[in-house]
C-alpha cells in the first residue's frame, strides 16, 4: 500500500467549513443535513438541502468528493425522514452516503444502488466478520473502523475484507464503542443514537463557585476549573469521577487524538482514508487542520517524513494522544 | 430541556487593558441609545449579506442573547426572532431578560465572528465566557462561524466608494491595534499581578471547604448504607 | 388488569455480566434451576473474554440442571469483538452450540447465524422495523430491546409481529462497551495484566461524580448505571402493546425471590407497589430507576403511568 491513493476525509460542518476544508486541500469532505439524521446534530449546524447543493457545486469543482453522513439509527415510525436524506443525496450527486443502520443501509442498496455506500463507525463494525456482512449484503464500499482497534489489527482487517479502510486520524477521541453508547442518554435522555447527540448544549450548565467553575450535563458534574485553568465541554466520557476512593479521569483524559507521527505506519496497514473529525469545530480549527495534515501527506508521498507540525492550542485541554492505535491504551 | 432563566451574569469579566479599553474609557458619558443607528446598520448588513445566520437561528425565535464586550460601556441584545430580529444597545443588562450570555473582549468577537480563532480554544482558556442556555450560544457560533463573515468585505459592500480608503485605514489601524496591544500587555501585567495574588489565599480557602463538604457527605452516605 | 387475556408472559434470567467466581456462578445457576420461575436462562462471556475459560468448564452441567428443571437454555456470544481468539470463539460458539439457541450480540454473530433460528441480542441495534425486519429475514426469532429504547418505539416493534420481544426489566442497565477497561484503569491497571481485578465487585464498581453522587458502575469493560432498572407498574401496558418477555439482569442478591416478584405482577398476585417494597428489601443498597422506558433520562424515576398511544 503506497501513500499516492489516500485521502484526507475533512469535517464540514457548515458552508464556510465546507470552502475552508477544500481549499486547505481536502481529498473529501463529509457533511450532514440540518436534522437528526446525522450524529452531529448540533444547534445551528449542517446544511440545509441548498446549501449542499452550493457546497457540491464549489467542492467538485475542486475536485473534492462529498459524502453525506446518515449515521443515525432511525426512529421507528418515521423511516421516511432518513429515506428521504438518503434520497436528497444521490439526487444532489453527492459521492457517497456514510450509514450505520442496517435497515437503512437495506434501503440505499436497493433504492439507490449505483450510490456509494459507506460504513459508519457507528455501526462499530470492528472485526472482518462484521465488514464482509455488510460487504456481502450491501455491498459497503468503505468501513470506517471503530476507534478501539491497534494498528496491527487494522492491518489484518485490511488484508482481509476486499473493502476500503478509513481510520480516525486526528479530533475528538471516543473511548466506548461508537454507536453502542447510551450514557449521554442516561444522562440527559438524548443519545448519538436516537437523536444525533452527545452530551448536548441543552443540557450544558456552568456554574461559579468561588473562584472556580463547574460544568454540568443533565444536573451531574461533569468537571471543575480553576481561576485561569481552561475549561472544557463536559463531554460525559472526558469527565472526572470518583471510583475506587480516588478521583481521576476515569475513562479518558480531556485530550485530542493525534496520529500524525503514526501516518507511515497506518498506510503501510493498508489504510485509504484518514479521517478528521470535528464537524461541530469553527471552519479556523478545520482550515488549521486539514492544511497540516495535506502537507503530512504530501511529504509522505516525497518520501519524507512527517513534518512535526503543533496542533497544541487547538486541540481539547491542549493535549494529544495516539488512543487506541497503541495497546497498551486498553 | 433546559429552562431557560432570566439571569444577570454573575461576575464581569476582567477586560484586557487594550487600546479598546482606553477608547471605551473614552466613550463612557455616551448615552447608548446615541449608538443604535450603527447596529440597526450592522443588523441590516447581516440580513442582507448572511441571511443563513438567521435562518440557522429560526429554532430559538424566543431567544434573547446578551452581548459584552468587555472593554466596551455598553452590551448589546440580540433578539433573533426571524420576522423580527432585533440588535439593541444597552447600559447594561439591568433591564433586560436575557436567557444567553456571552462575554470577552471587543477584539475576540471580532476574530470569532470571522472564523480568525477557533471558538473552543478561546472558550476552554477562558477569554470567552458563555452563560444560561448553552444550546442557544452555540447555534450563534456555529450559524455566525458558518457564514463565512469578512468584516472588511460587509464594510466595502455598506459603504460603497467610502470603502477602499476605510479598508486601508482598517488595515492600518489593525496592524497599529497589534503594536499598541503588545505594548499595553506589558504594562497591564505588572499593574495586574500584585492585584491577583490577594486573591489567591480566599480562593483556596474554598477548595478546602468544599473538600470537607464531600468527604462528610460521603462517609454519611456509606453510614447509612451500613445500618 | 385481566392476567388470562392475554399470552402468557416469560422471563428470561440475562447472562451474568459480572465476574463471579466460577464455582459461585455455578451454585446461582443451580438454585435458579431448580426455583426460579424463569422460562429462560442465559449462559456465556459476554463482557470480556479474559475470563471466558474459567467458566466455559461448568457450563455443559449447568444446562444440563437448567434443561432439567424445565428452562430454556441460551448461549450468548461476546459483544464488542476484535481479537483473533474472540472471533474464533464466537465462531466456534455458532457452527455448534450444542443444541441451544444462540444469542448474537453483535452483527457478525447474527451474520454467522444466518438461516437458523436465533436470539438478537440488547448489544445488537435494532431501532426502526426496516433492521428488524431484516434480521428477522435471516432468522431472529427473538429481539431483546437495546435499554434506551422508549416504550413508543417498542410498540411499533412488536406490532411488526415479526419476531418475540423481549424488554429489559430489572437490574444495572449495560450503557456502553469499550476496548479500555475501566476497572484495571481504576487501579492504574492496564487490560493485559488487569489481575482480574473486575472480580473485587460482584454488582460492578460505583463510580460518583466530584460532588458525591451516584452515577455510573463500572464492570471490567463496560459501564453501566448505578442506578437498578426496576419496570413494575410498566409491565401492564407493556403487554397491552404485545411485549411477553421481560429480562433480569442477575445480580448478586436472591435472585429466585426476584423472579417470584415479577412473576406474581405478571399473573397479577403481587401489586406493582408490593413487589417494588420486596425488591427494596431485597437489594437494600439499589436506587431504582425507569426513565427509559418513558421516554425520559435513564436515571429517572418516573411515577407516572406508562400510556402507550
């Protein structure tokens, strides 16, 4: 596997977004419509069907490729709010549609089938098994992995499935098994899931206490900062808890992935796409973003090594971590 | 969902000592009402030239946002009802029921509004302060963010044949903003410092009360377990 | 509410999800053979591998006593899959199961199952009729309800009449898997050389928030609530809707008088109110909780009436 076919996949999560990510050079960008088919279904985020439309226009001509997320699972009862976005994408010429749910990923086969299909994370699709089902009954395209495995099972996983790899290479960390987390909704009642979120701005409180501020989801405290600490989103899994008679960050620390370093190792895996994630981050990170990582890319396919580039202050508590990738992350 | 409460901020930002600052200090007898004209102008020029704004707004037609800058002697509100959307300036927010705030320097709001700094990283170094209902204040970023705002091109597009020369008087006064704001934090710094460190000793008083206060909740709760 | 109108209701005894030790699993399954009124009973690894071979060896006689105090014998596969020996275990588990049902908690295990009759696990997300549908095309027979679902999205579910549907109905809620474990991390552990530290805590490792409160449990890999699902009142419109079986999570307490409460609110013997006091008695450390079901958050405790329109 050789660096010249991989593709830098860029979040757009708004117009601006979407021109910052392709002229900082993005090989794709993935967007979402403004409802709760997708599962960054932030307040006054997305796209409205026009503004895809305007945003497909200026990306092919570019020569970037769209793709539409449809990652959430539907809601019984209402199936046709999910068709209908899967049906706006093809007729927009979008250049692939990212779905988790298998009864949709039924209805795309068969009412679409020339539209390319990728794989959700999602859909935690985590071993060749669970690819070549989807592969064989919906004919995917693509799988994005979930971001649980280490670099020497991607690799097994791309020697095994006759499917295109995409990975995580840099954003948000998730430390559960995408799609198969609930503790949003335990928390708040409102889920990636269900409703295309997690921890939700709803939900959001800071209080002061004295010199110090306190973040809250859903009535539970989440964090505390000190006078001139940064503060960050409580996000419910970034969190400080208490266990065991200590208090740490029990499940993650508030920190960014960042595979930069790792990018040779993740091609010579046999990985065709490197994710950003971030659709709900400002088109500044998003610009900041995709040019560093272009320019990794690049030098890679010089034969270089990857510049060292410093996404410090933009990335979640100032720090960077390589998750899962490396074992000993379990 | 949230309630939304009709709260004042609880404490006011420290404002950077900018040349923002000094021009504020200046502008502080002007009644705010004698400022209106000029956001009824940026308002429309949002209207016109970024209609998504609002339209990413529709969802919070009761919303009423306050804005602080800082370093400046007056807030504004922004109402953005779709039929109706209002930006009025205020004194302050005494008479005003807000259900959203946010807070920071005159400066960061601008950068902010043109996608120049990333939103979060201001927010978690705390420049920027957000309060009440969250949800609302971020549909404001994401949908300002989203528009791709250039200040200078919404001035040219205002202003017609006023706009090169203000551009290039913008871009003159901005690099001339830069040398006097390095400057000024040199000396804010020394003024500043001594001020903080009183502070520190109450501060720390608290976290050790607080400390207290969850340790005796918790060995009640696990004596009530036991009997 | 009429008991003899409707069909009747079972119960299904989860799998254990915690990591007992083995010869203690083995004598709760023994008692739940020979007393628990349950018509289903879940065997298998389900959290985390690392502790599948201490419990495979006691599994052939625990069927055995389970098939011959009259109940139905299920084996569940792993849910989050990902290493070599896991996918050969699950593969292994569904080319010969012995005889039993298998319950896919994954994809890839209801893809290996395919053609035969099977249970559809809580682990596997079936949200909407299109997935259930599907699956039941390649051989559900049962669905067990992912815990969030609210009581609306059931209905519709079991008004597809495609396959049983099983609601979860007492014990922690399973939230979330993960590759990390939680439980070693606590201990500044990592999972390869985590000393089985998840065995410490039979009903899983609260975890508070900063400010003392209650909020999550921690199993090994898995996090789940603190607080204790506790469906009562619920089950009444929740058969009117065409749901017939409820699972317990089995926890360590006396499991068989659990399933007695239950079992008497279904043949309408026992009040919702009296068997909520027994259950307080019976697991005196739980905070309950219902939100789910009510469409609310999980944590709540909803008290008024489920009405499903």
């Amino acid at each position: 596997m050789t660096a010249e076919n991989v593709e830098l996949v860029c979040p757009a999560g708004t117009p601006a977004a979407l021109k910052a990510a392709v002229d900082a050079g993005a090989d794709c960008v993935y967007v979402g419509f403004r409802d709760e088919t997708n599962a960054r279904n932030f307040p006054g985020l997305n796209f409205s069907r026009p503004e895809l439309a305007d945003g497909i226009a200026y990306a092919h001509e570019r020569g970037t490729k769209v793709l539409v997320a449809i990652n959430t699972f539907p809601r019984a009862g209402k199936p046709e709010i999910w068709h209908q976005a899967v049906d706006d994408a093809a007729r927009l010429k979008a250049d692939a549609v990212i779905v988790a749910d298998v009864g949709l990923c039924a209805y795309a086969a068969k009412t679409h089938p020339d539209l390319r299909l990728h794989l959700s994370v999602q859909a935690s699709a985590s071993s060749p098994e669970a690819i070549r089902f989807y592969h064989q009954a919906f004919n995917i395209q693509r799988a994005v992995l979930p971001r649980v495995l280490t670099v020497p099972e991607i690799a097994a996983l791309a020697a095994d499935v006759p499917v295109e790899m995409e990975v995580f290479v840099f954003g948000g960390l998730g430390v559960m098994a995408e799609g198969r987390c609930a503790l949003s909704s335990y928390a708040t009642g409102l889920s990636p899931n269900m409703n295309g979120v997690c921890s939700p701005a709803s939900h959001v409180r800071y209080v002061e206490r004295g010199e110090k501020v306190v973040s809250e989801l859903g009535g539970f405290t989440i964090n505390t900062f000190g006078a001139g600490e940064p503060a960050g989103y409580p996000t419910l899994c970034k969190g400080r808890f208490e266990a065991n008679g200590k208090l740490s960050y029990l499940f993650e620390e508030p920190t960014s992935l960042n595979t930069l370093a790792m990018l040779p190792e993740l091609i010579k895996a046999g990985v065709t796409g490197f994710k950003i994630e971030g659709r709900q981050r400002g088109r500044a990170y998003v610009g900041a973003v995709v040019k560093a990582f272009r320019q990794a890319v690049d030098a890679i396919r010089r034969g270089e090594a990857p510049p060292d580039i410093d996404l410090d202050n933009i990335t979640e508590g100032g720090r960077q971590t390589a998750g899962a990738y490396e074992r000993s992350w379990r | 969902m949230q309630n939304p409460r009709a709260a004042q901020p609880s404490r006011p930002v420290d404002p950077p000592f900018s040349p923002v600052l000094l021009a504020g200090i200046a502008l502080a007898p002007v009644p705010p009402r004698l400022l209106q004209p000029l956001f009824d102008a940026i308002l429309s020029v949002v209207r016109r030239r970024h209609p998504g704004i609002l339209e990413r707004l529709a969802d919070y037609p009761d919303s009423v946002v306050g804005i602080d800058p800082v370093d400046l002697p007056f807030v504004l509100v922004l109402e953005p009802h779709p039929q109706m959307p209002t930006l009025t300036v205020h004194r302050d927010f005494s008479d005003v029921a807000a259900t959203a705030f946010i807070r920071g320097p005159l400066e960061m709001l601008f950068a902010l509004s043109e996608g120049r700094i990333d939103g979060d990283a201001a927010f978690f170094s705390r420049q920027l302060v957000i309060e009440g209902d969250t949800e609302v204040v971020l549909a404001l970023r994401n949908a300002i963010d989203g528009a791709g705002i250039n200040l200078e091109d919404d001035f040219a597009a205002t202003l017609g044949p006023l706009a090169r020369p203000l551009r290039h008087f913008a871009s003159v006064g901005g690099r001339l903003f830069n040398l006097l704001s390095r400057d000024m934090d040199m000396v804010r710094r020394s003024l500043i410092g001594t001020a903080l460190r009183g502070t520190d000793a109450q501060s720390s008083r608290i976290s050790e009360l607080e400390t207290e206060l969850a340790s005796i909740r918790r060995t009640l709760r696990n004596r009530e377990h036991r009997a | 509410m009429n008991a003899s109108v409707l069909p009747p209701a079972k119960l299904t005894l989860g799998p254990v999800l915690f990591n007992w030790k083995p010869e203690a699993w083995r004598d709760f399954m023994f008692r739940i053979a020979d007393e628990a009124p349950v018509d289903t009973v879940h065997l298998g690894e389900v959290v985390c591998s690392k502790r599948a071979p201490f419990f495979d060896k006691y599994i052939p006689e625990v069927a055995e006593r389970l098939a011959a105090g009259g109940k139905e014998v299920v084996l569940s596969t792993l849910a989050l899959v990902m290493t070599e020996r896991e996918r050969d275990g699950v593969r292994d588990l569904t080319a010969d199961s012995g005889g039993f049902m298998v319950e896919a908690n994954d994809i890839a295990a209801a893809a290996a199952l395919n053609g035969r009759p099977h249970v559809v696990g809580p682990f596997v997300n079936v949200y909407n009729e299109g997935t259930l549908a599907y699956l039941a095309g390649m051989g559900a027979v049962r669905v067990s309800m992912p815990a969030e679902l609210p009581a609306a999205t059931i209905a519709i579910l079991a008004a597809q009449n495609l396959v049983e549907i099983e609601v979860q109905a007492f014990g922690r809620i399973p939230l979330a898997i993960s590759a990390r474990c939680y439980h070693a991390r606590s201990r500044n552990l990592h999972k390869d050389g985590c000393q089985y530290v998840c065995a410490e805590d039979p009903d899983g490792m609260p975890v508070d928030t900063m400010d003392g409160k209650p909020f999550l449990t921690v199993n090994g890999t898995q996090t789940m609530s603190y607080h204790y699902l506790a469906l009562l009142a619920e089950l009444a419109e929740l058969r009117r809707v065409g749901v017939n079986r409820f699972r317990l999570w089995p926890h360590h307490c006396d499991m068989v008088a659990v399933a007695r409460s239950f079992r008497e609110v279904l043949d309408g013997t026992l009040s919702p109110d009296a068997a909520s006091t027994r259950l307080a008695d019976l697991a005196p450390d739980a905070e309950f909780a219902n939100g789910y079901i009510h469409g609310r958050e999980g944590h709540r405790l909803v008290e008024d009436d489920l009405a499903i329109l």
